[in-house]
C-alpha cells in the first residue's frame, strides 16, 4: 500500500543523465500593486547538485525568512523506523562538527530570531526569520546543520526523552489524540500516512542513533531538498551565501536533477475505509471529527473543495457555526477541513462539545452534509466563499514568513510554485455545479468518525 | 483588597469639567528606516467624548487592523457577576440594531477578513484584520456592535451554553487549569485578579440578562475606550469613519475626559502569598509552575526583567532550556514568563513533563533561581539577552495586527505609546547589577507552586 518514492537521490544521480551542470536561475513571478510599482519578485535558482532555491523579493520588508524543505517525512517510515524523520529533526539541532547545541542557540538567540522546525507526514522544514542583515548567519547556522550534523549516540539518548514527552505532550490534547485516531482510521495503524508522525512510545524507545543516521544520509540530499528565503533580499547574494554554507562535507558536489514531486511516482493509491473509532478519556469535553475520503493535493477540484469548505465551516457565517454554534448553542468551537497529501485527503469537521451533546452534534453535522450533498450551495454562499478564500490569502501572505511557507512548500510538494494571481483566478472560476458535483461525491462516501472524550453512558 | 476603579465614566463626565470640548489631534512618533525614509506614523485623536483613535500608518502596508480596546475584564466584577466580561463580550457578537448575528458574520467573512474577541483581566479587544479598502467596512460593523447591540435575552441564553463549552474546553487544556491554578494561589479564589476570566459553571449558569447589560452600559463608554488601526490608512479619514460608526445610538453624544489608566486610582497592592496547590487530573504529563510575586505593569524595571526572563528561560540558549532539556533531556517544553498588571504581577517558569521527571525539574528550575539570585547573570548573557529581546520586538512588530495591539493596549493601559526607539533605548540600558538586584529580590520572595497532573504515588 506504500505510495513512498522508491527511488533515492543517489539512484536519481545515475538515473537521471540530463541534470544541469551549472546554476540556472529564472524569475517565476513579478508582482505589482495597483500603481503597477513592484511589491515582489519570485525567482528560481537550480544548482548542479539538485539544490533548488526559490526566492521572494519583497518591496518595503525588514525581515528575511528562511526555509529548508525536506522530501522525508513519517510517511516514509516503516514498522522499524516508526517516528525518525521527527526525531532527525530533533537531533540536527544537538551539534555539527563546527558548532555545539549551546553555539547553536546562542547565535540565532543573540539577534533576536525566531528558529524553529517541524515535521510532517511528506516534509520536514526548518525555519528562521531574522532582520534582514542577519539573513547570512541564519543562512550559515542552517547550512551547518544540515549538512555536517554530528548524531552522536549520547546526543540521541538524550533527546530521546525529550520526544517521549513531547508525544505524552499530545497524548493530553484533544486535538492532537482525534486527529491521531481519524488518521489511523482512514488508512490504517499500519499504513504510511495512518501512523503519527512523531511515532510511538514503543518505536521510539527502541530507535537506534544508526537508524537517526540512516535517515539523514539517505533523505538530506540536495536534489531532496528547497530552500526558500522570502523578505529583504538580493536573490544572487542568498544563492552566493547558500553556495557557501551547504557546500561543508562535500554536500553540494556532484550533480543530479532534483528528485522529482511524489505525485509522478504514485504507485497506487492508498485505500481509505470508512469506520468508526472512539478512544476513551476523562476528558471534559468529547472532541470529534466526522470525515470522509478528500481530494489529493494536484487535483484540479481542490479549488473548488476550498469554495465548499469555506461555505460548509469556514468562518462564523459557515453553515455549521450558525447551525452548531448560533443557532443551537452546541459547541464553542465548529468547523470544517481539508488536509492534501499526494495520493490522498481527508475532508473533515471538526467539533468539541459537552458530551450530553454529540448526538445532537452529529445529527446537525450529518443533516448538513447531507443537505450540501443534494442541493449544493447558494450563489451567496459561492460569492462569499471566494471572497474569503482570496482577501484571507492575501492578508495571510503579508509577512516574510509565511511568503517562505508558500513558496518552499509549493516547490517541493508541486516542483512548481503557482502565480498569486493564478491561484485567485481558480478560485473564482469555480461554479455552483463544481462545489455540488463535488459534494454529492465527497459527502456520498462512507462516512469516517473519530470521537475522543469520557466514557458515554448508555 | 481589589483595586478597581471606583469611578464610572458617567461620574468623570461630571468630576473632570477639563474635559476638551473639540478634538485634538499630535503625531506621537514618526519612524524612519536607516536610509531616512519614513516607514511609520503614529498620531493621536481625541474626541470630545473621550474616545481615544490611535492609528500608525505603515509605509507599503496592504492591509489594516483595527481594535476596539474597552477597559473592562475580570477584575471589575464580583462575586455575583463573575464572567460577566467575557460574556459580554460574545454577546456582543449576536446582533445589533440593524445588523442580525449573521448578517455581521455575513458581512466580515464576505471580505475575506480575520475577525474576533477576546477577554483579560483588565481589558477587552474586538479585533478586525482586513485588506486596505475594507476598512471602512470593518468600522462600521465594529462601531454598529459596540455601541448599538442588542442584548436580547434570548442571545444571552444561546450564548451560555457556548461558554460553558468553552470553559469546559479550557478544563481540559493543562497549561489553562495551571495557570488558573497558580492566578488562584497567588491572589486567592476570590481575589479581582484570582478569578479566572471565563467565570466558572455555576456564575456561568446563574448570569442574567440584566447583569451583561448593566456591564455593557456602566463600561462601554467612549471616555473608557481606545481605538487603535494600524496598516494601509489615512489618519483623518479614519477619524471621520468612526465619528460616523460609533454616533449611533448618541454613543458619542457629551463631553468627558478619557478614565485615567488605573495605575492612577490603586488605593492598595493585592497581597501575593505564596504557597502550593495541586490539582489531580488523569493526564499524561505533570505541568507545573514554580513562580514568584513579579512587577506591576508600571514598574521601571520591568526592561530589567525582561533580560531577565531572557536569559532564564526565554530562548533554546537560556538558562532553564539548557539545563532541563538539553542537557537532562526532562522534558520538552519549558520556559519563563513574566505577567503584569496594574498594581502585581507574577513572574514565573512553566515546566510539563513526565510524572516521575517531576521532582528532579523541580530541583533543577530551584538551582537555577537561586544561583541568579546569588550570582546573577553573565555579561554574554546580558548582551544576548538584549539583542534577542530587541531583535524579537522589531521582528513581531512588521506586520499591522502586531502594531495595533501594541498601540491600543498602552494607550488604554498605560494612557501613553513608548516609542520604538524609546524602548530600545530602555532595553538597551539595563546593566548587569539591575538584573542581579532585582533577581535577588523577586527570587527570594516566597515560592508560589502549581501542579496540574496524575496523582502522585508516594
């Protein structure tokens, strides 16, 4: 059932003859204001090694964020390895050869910086923004742990304990528990996006420091890897200083293409079942996720399950906060998601209610998507709907960071990164038939539901 | 023991005959990048009424934020109207004269715009993200709510049961019940500033509509009121909107001085014991905190304080993260705080881990206290201390959200916006024997102890 990419960048290196062997460098996107002055620019460098560098130039900004994008995630685990691509992530902050965990913090600490990384089912990113002259140092701290990381044993032991609370740190949220259990729900304990991503108690107490580094020769290579730099910055010095800092140990020789996006190595897709899942705690809420199969990340239709989403339960004039919330009273917090993976998706609602509420709850939720499946939504709603989905992509791209976000993410998940203005124009393309066509498929498959929270008398 | 403000603004009205009878406008601070160029304008209106408009026009900005600040929160109740702030406060939401709940959801969504509410102890803020033409949209529904709301007791009835979710969800969020907790340890159950602020069950399910109305009239007020918008914007066509939004209802009608901050009315400082509370609940992590009684928001060495916290436990390379988690490994999350108010505050550092890891953090967190306290903190650290807190400011405050929140609050609390440069300044002057003196101080005050977790087994 596994849909991971078989292939590894040294394979890709033979594979793939036709890798460039100079740097390219093009301008993806030039964007203006109304008064047609440049506001920013988005432009590409490949290097020969595979490394791509996606910039964003932004007129009038202070700030520089930095982004590496790693092709690995939990998905790419098995049974034995359960939990290492989160834990590499961990331990690349303990040490290079060049400085220790403490140096480490005391540079990117000294100037103010925010530093930090996570790890998801498909990629791992490590971010920093800074004030623009600090962009070089951040550029090198990041360099250096990427490619000359230590791992040593004792630095894996010790870090060790460190994870092992932060799962029992998940295992006392709600959030975190439901959205574990629809995971394993909808495609298995056992399968590669149905496990959490920081593993178990178990995987995790019996994960080797060799493993840790299995994970980090095999996955940190440059054709796997983005870097995306968004804020004040001069394209031509953030690929001179990456050049610098990524070439320690070696790490930038050779040349390769980059590995190419998952979705052109998709196998088969994975299958997702319906079912129903509770998991028992003395919580005082019950929280519960009704779902369905989704949409994977490159089809076409995501636009319009976004004009859906949006109208189903995404903000306070959604459906279901007025039904759930207003109306009703049943919960303080109600809505609607849509999470894309390469082959796969999941649409859910999501609510956290009193427990002498879920049934009322789910009959609302359920009369809903029922409703939306028969007769779609209104020409209001559709007009409202891309209104949000645009004025809220355009307030939530102001700052640097999340500029970064977009363009890394797009260019490792996509091996492209869409025009703003292009985005816009598929959301407003989207019809009243495509969000009910969509619906009447989506809500007609069978129903997933997770529900976490204290026993329910009966 | 409390220390609310005795006077209403209706008895200002009368006790202060000074107040100005035209509006008066002054530039508070104009900012200029290092090239000269100006990259923000921060000027003052104040309006007969004694409505306080704060806007800072941000050079280049797309969007603007908007805040509606009113100097209310938990602390202004009492035993009978406990939670009445906050209940307020989403009631406000439900519909006004001429606007129904849904046709301000329908009206704020439409915009794409972030839109929301939340309650302190000595304030509540209605806020409003929005593209830059959107702003006069967004006045004017925050001025139609603010001054021309409904209260139907029906809505009050609806939204009860919202809020008993709402604090139900709460009661399952370990850093909310230890951080209630510790309010409660410090300043006692029935204290102004021990409450929490949601209220509890019981003063939930006995609140009546006349008691949420009596707080809507008695505090929402101009002479009690800020409004800060920050972003893309026109100082004096922001005055105009809101003259024009918040008329209604005669809401602007009469004169008055604006309500001194409250640090001007403290008859007496609370009392802050210490002590220990445990509360038993079947989570997977212990999360505690070990605190002391901090600054109130008016004190000068709060700059110190603020490397302090630095320092201790306010970044990977600080003290508490170096030697609970990087080099014990004992648990994932720890970190200090400092929290003021008008006459208290508590400073404190916050730890969750695994149960039996609690005696041994407990240990490490009260070494390192007491070596500061003794030894205080290094020169490398005062001056990472500085840059990170420097660095962190000007980072947090690029985009317009950051930028109101930052105006509207020290207007409405401490009745002044510091400059930029002026806190830099501030910051930049503390000296290591500031630090030591007041780590000596507050650490040797008597040990406040909360612990949210499994029962321990002795």
């Amino acid at each position: 059932m596994s849909t991971a990419r078989k292939a590894t960048a040294g394979q890709l290196d033979a594979d793939r003859p036709s890798a460039v062997s100079r740097a390219s460098t093009h301008t993806l996107e030039t964007v203006r204001d109304d008064t047609g002055q440049v506001t920013s620019v988005v432009r590409r460098t490949q290097l020969p090694s595979g490394l791509r560098i996606i910039t964003e130039q932004m007129t009038g900004a202070r700030s520089a964020a930095l982004g590496v994008w790693v092709g690995v995630g939990s998905r790419d685990e098995d049974a034995l390895t359960h939990g290492a691509s989160h834990f590499l992530e961990h331990v690349l902050f303990k040490g290079t050869r060049e400085r220790s965990a403490l140096d480490i913090s005391i540079q990117m600490d000294a100037v103010g910086g925010e530093f930090n990384a996570f790890t998801a089912k498909e990629y791992t990113c490590f971010h920093a923004r800074v004030l623009a002259d600090d962009l070089p140092l951040a550029v090198d701290v990041l360099g250096d742990m990427i490619t000359d990381s230590v791992i040593a044993p004792a630095d894996v032991d010790a870090e060790r304990d460190v994870i092992l609370d932060e799962i029992a740190m998940h295992d006392d949220d709600p959030d975190d528990v439901v959205q574990n259990l629809l995971a394993e729900l909808a495609w298995g304990a056992d399968g590669d996006l149905g496990r959490p991503i920081a593993g178990t108690t178990d995987s995790i107490e019996a994960m080797t420091p060799e493993q840790v580094m299995d994970f980090y020769r095999r996955h940190y290579v440059p054709a796997n890897t983005v870097i995306s730099v968004a804020g004040a910055l001069d394209h031509g010095a953030v690929v001179r200083e990456i050049e610098r800092a990524f070439a320690r140990n070696g790490w930038l020789d050779g040349t390769a293409a980059p590995l190419p996006p998952r979705h052109l190595a998709i196998e088969s897709r994975p299958l997702v079942r319906g079912g129903e899942g509770r998991v028992a705690r003395p919580f005082e809420q019950v929280n519960l996720v009704v779902g369905r199969e989704g949409l994977d990340r490159e089809d076409e239709r995501r636009f319009a399950l976004g004009v859906l989403n949006t109208a189903l339960g995404g903000g306070t004039s959604s459906r279901l906060f007025q039904e759930v919330r207003e109306i009703r009273g049943l919960a303080y917090s109600v809505y609607s998601f849509a999470s894309h993976y390469t082959d796969s998706g999941i649409f859910g609602v999501a609510v956290g209610c009193l427990p002498d509420r879920t049934d009322e709850v789910l009959a609302v939720v359920r009369e809903q998507l029922a409703l939306i499946a028969a007769e779609g939504i209104t020409a209001d709603e559709l007009a409202r709907g891309k209104g949000q989905l645009v004025g809220g992509m355009i307030l939530g791209l102001e700052d640097s960071g999340s500029r970064m976000m977009r363009s890394g993410k797009n260019e490792l998940i996509h091996g492209d990164v869409m025009g703003i203005d292009e985005v816009i124009e598929r959301i407003r393309a989207v019809t009243l038939g495509d969000v009910q066509e969509l619906a009447a498929e989506v809500f007609s498959r069978e129903e997933l539901l997770a529900v976490v929270g204290p026993e329910v008398r009966s």
